[in-house]
C-alpha cells in the first residue's frame, strides 16, 4: 500500500510548509492599502455621561 510510505508525504509537507512560511507573509506584508491612514486630531472630542436613573 503505497500511501503508508510516509517519505515522499512529508517531504511534500515539508516543502509546502517552507513556501508557506517563506513566500506568502512577504506577499502579504507588502500589501498596500488604497486609503491612508489619517491621524486623529489631538483634541478629544467631548463625550457625555448617562445620567439615566437606573431604579
């Protein structure tokens, strides 16, 4: 029964696993983002509190 030999499989799942690791977070961490990234303002907006009576 071929697939119990477990030599070609894990070097397969070696391989795969080094493209994985290697390759693709490259690919994905130069990404760009079509919007920028605006900083918020240093004021901070005012919020309100509840004043809600909770009985």
């Amino acid at each position: 029964m071929p697939q119990l030999n477990p030599t070609p499989w894990f070097a397969i799942l070696m391989f795969s696993w080094l493209v994985f690791l290697t390759v693709i977070p490259n690919k994905v961490m130069s990404h760009t983002f079509t919007n920028e990234i605006t900083a918020l303002s240093a004021e901070k907006l005012k919020s309100d509190t509840w004043n809600w009576p909770w009985h």
